[in-house]
C-alpha cells in the first residue's frame, strides 16, 4: 500500500488514527503492530510471512544474546543470529542475479524458475532486515536491551510508517518510545504537516520529474541527443531526490503523529561541495547504518591508508548491491566507492582543494553521472544514454525539446531544481510563519497532490523495489 494512494489517505490512515487513539495506551503496541500487518500485506501477501518470520526470530535471538553471559557463546548467537536474517535477504533478492552471473560466465546453471518463491521480492526486505541486523547488534554490543515482550518488538520491527522504504530507524533510537510514547497537539500538527510536504514532494515534484525522464529514457540510441540526455538525467536526479525525500518526510511525519522521533533522512544533498559530503546528506541513515555496522567493524581507518580505501570500497560496493541485484546497481556502488577513495586519497596525500564555485558544480556532475547507472535498465542503455550524454548521440537537430518537456512539466522542472538547492530545509517547516499560515499551506498542497492523484493516478515510490 502506496502513502499516496487514495486507499491509504482515505480509507487506512483516518481509520487507524481513530481506532489507535480511541483504545487504552497498553494495547497501542499490540494494534499498532496488528495494523503495520496489515498494512504490509495488503500488497505483499503471503509474502507478510517473511515479516513474521523475521519478527519472531530476531525477538528470539536479541533475547538470547541478552541471557546469555559466555564471550564466545554470544558471538555463536550472534552469528546465528546475522545469518539467519541475511539467508531470506540473499535467496529472494540475490540468488537469481548470482545464477545469471554464473550464467554469463559461461558457467551452466540452473534455471531460476526451479527455485521456489525466486521470483517473489518482499516490499522493503532490504530495510527490514538491517532493523533486524541493528538490533541483534546492538543488544550484543551492550548499548541497547531487548524489547520488553514480543508485541513491543514487533510493533517496533513492522512499524508501517517506515517500514517499506525507511528512514532506518535503529531500536535504540526509540527505546524511550516503545512502551510510553506521550503524544501532544503540537506533535500531531507537525506530523500532519510534515505528512503534507511529502506528499507534496512526491506528487507535484517527483512524478512531473518522472514522466520526463521516464519520456528520454525510454528513447532509442537513434533519437537520444547529448541535450535529450542532459534533460532526462536532470529530470531523475531531481525525481529520486524528491520521490524518496518525500517518503521518508511522510514517514517522519506518521512517526510523529505516533509519538515517535525519527532520525533525519536527507540533509539537502543536492548543496553538497564533495562526494564525501552528500554521503553524509543523503540517505543518512543507510550511510551511518554501513559506517557502524561494515566500515568500522571492518576496521575503519584505524589500520593505515591502504585497508582504510579498502573498507570505502567494500562498503560502497556493497552499498550498490543493498539498492540492486544488478550490474547497474553494482557499478553504481563501485563507482561512488571509487569517488570517495579518489578523495581521501587526494585529501591526504595530495591536497588539491577547489572553490566552492567549482566543487559544487564538479560534486553535481559527478552524482548525475552516477544515477545513470541507477536509472538504466542494463549496462548497454547505461552505456548508450552516457555516449549521448558526451556528445555521442543523434543529432541535437532532430530533438524537439517541447515534445518532452511541455510548458507545465518546465514549469515543475524549473520548481523542483530551485527548491532542491533552496538554502532552507523544508525539515524546518514553520520558522518564521504564523500557525495559521502553515497550516493554509498544508491544506494547498494537500488538496492539490490529491487533484494530481484523481487526475493521473499514483505512481509507486522508487525505493519500494529496495
């Protein structure tokens, strides 16, 4: 079920908030979870199991960890444990695209369909089992206690605000939430607000984005110009960062309304001055979630240059494969990890610093280049719209620019680009503005992404498939 379905808006969201503030505060957990269930499987199905099954085996094995007093038994738990949450991540979402690398190296191997389930991926199996990953860490590490019973983990583990598509909220950064959670006007304000902005984000900005990139990226090698190419990497740079920026707004926003805190998601990457700099704005739970679990149990930089490039790489390569199992997604990873090593190489040992009116542009370009990898369908298309994009293309003189991007999508393209470097963030909504306008505003956008979504539909969010 899509935030931004009709379904969802009208019908779950204004049910599930009568019935939860209706019912005593000591079965909140208990329904909250019930509902999340639902949620989830409106759409995914059988495959809600998987959920389940993640729920009860990670409730377990935290409990475990916490009872359990031997050094060495723990580790054995642990591992256990990492496995037995990573084994249904690398089978649904891995075990095909190893078969076809297998394949491609002129290696026999079986066929995918003979595998059960194969072709089935559970809705935001990716972020649901680094939650579960965290947690049995974390209560490893000592730094954090299982969950009081079964029910309040699994309220935790299958919390529907950000269950499919993050933020990755980490059970110690809602410890303090998990039994009582106080919940005032002005937090309800926030999140309905907050709900708004995403929406807006996503409807209004992300998808107008959408249909021009997706119009140039469906084009031909024999259509696709080096300006056709430069429009359509434009206009998905510009989508991804709206239509995921938007959900994890509308997630934080529901978290909200709930009583919860929720960590920051985006931190106005588009603004970044090094490619080191938007790892630290986009997606910053997924960076953090990679820096304390991979890079620094790897051994971070502690262990001298060549082994601290090493960990970059391994992490970003492994960051890549996290978004896809595809060679696109793969070089994606590679690409960026080498980005980062080019770096810390060139920051430490070399020590060339550009101005900020030239890094700026230089980071952009480089972040653009990249999501053409995570926008192609395979390596030869990705291969084929960078030659366009390096003047390799058709002719510039068979492009007809207003077929692709008419007046009302230039009007978006020209909005989105402006609000993705505006010098506030929308995560400051209200400084400065009365009450009574923010919510006026609210209302605006509210009634207008829902014109959108009568008019046009609704379009799923890009990061579900993750």
């Amino acid at each position: 079920m899509s935030f931004s379905s009709p379904g969802f808006v009208f019908a779950f969201l204004p049910a599930f908030f009568v019935l939860y503030f209706l019912i005593p505060h000591s079965m909140r957990n208990g329904f909250l979870m019930f509902a999340s269930l639902a949620f989830y499987s409106a759409d995914g199905g059988y495959v809600t199991l998987v959920l389940i099954l993640s729920i009860i085996g990670n409730h377990i094995i935290g409990n475990w960890i916490e009872r359990t007093g031997g050094a060495r038994a723990r580790i054995w738990i642990l591992a256990f444990g990492v496995v037995l949450n990573l084994v249904p991540l690398l089978y649904c979402k891995y075990f095909g695209f190893f078969l076809h690398m297998v394949s491609d190296v002129g290696v026999g191997a079986p066929n995918p369909a003979s595998f059960p389930f194969l072709a089935v991926l559970p809705a935001g199996i990716s972020f649901f089992t680094f939650q579960g990953l965290s947690y049995i860490v974390d209560i490893y590490r000592r730094e954090t206690k299982p969950a009081p019973t079964g029910i309040d983990f699994g309220m935790y583990h299958s919390l529907f605000p950000q269950l499919i598509a993050g933020p990755i909220v980490r059970y110690r950064e809602v410890e303090d939430r998990i039994v009582r959670r106080p919940v005032s006007v002005d937090d309800v304000e926030y999140g309905i607000i907050r709900f708004c902005i995403g929406l807006a984000k996503k409807i209004i900005l992300a998808d107008n984005m959408g249909v021009v990139a997706d119009r140039i990226f469906s084009l031909g090698p024999a259509e696709l110009s080096m300006t056709a190419a430069w429009v359509g990497i434009a206009a998905y740079t510009l989508q991804i960062f709206f239509d995921f920026s938007g959900y994890s707004d509308m997630a934080i926003g529901l978290g909200r309304a709930l009583g919860f805190r929720f960590p920051e998601n985006f931190d106005q990457p588009y603004r970044s001055l090094s490619i080191t700099e938007f790892w630290r704005r986009w997606h910053m739970t997924l960076s953090r979630w990679f820096r304390d679990y991979v890079y620094i149990p790897l051994g971070g930089n502690r262990a001298g240059p060549f082994r601290t490039y090493a960990n970059l790489f391994i992490v970003f390569v492994l960051c890549g494969l996290w978004h896809g199992a595809a060679y696109t997604f793969l070089i994606w990873g590679i690409y960026h990890g080498a980005l980062l090593v080019i770096e810390r190489v060139n920051r430490s040992a070399i020590g060339i610093s550009l101005p900020a009116a030239l890094s700026w542009p230089v980071t952009l370009l480089l972040v653009m280049i990249g999501w053409v990898f995570f926008r192609a369908t395979d390596m030869v298309h990705a291969a084929q719209f960078l030659r366009a994009m390096g003047g390799f293309g058709a002719s510039d003189v068979s492009f007809n620019l207003a077929a692709l991007v008419t007046s009302d999508k230039l009007f978006f393209f020209v909005a989105a680009a402006v609000l993705s470097l505006w010098p506030v963030s929308f995560v400051g909504i209200g400084a400065g503005i009365t009450r009574v306008v923010q919510q006026m505003a609210a209302l605006a956008i509210f009634v207008y992404s829902m014109s959108l979504i009568a008019t046009n539909g609704f379009n799923p969010f890009i990061y579900f498939r993750f």
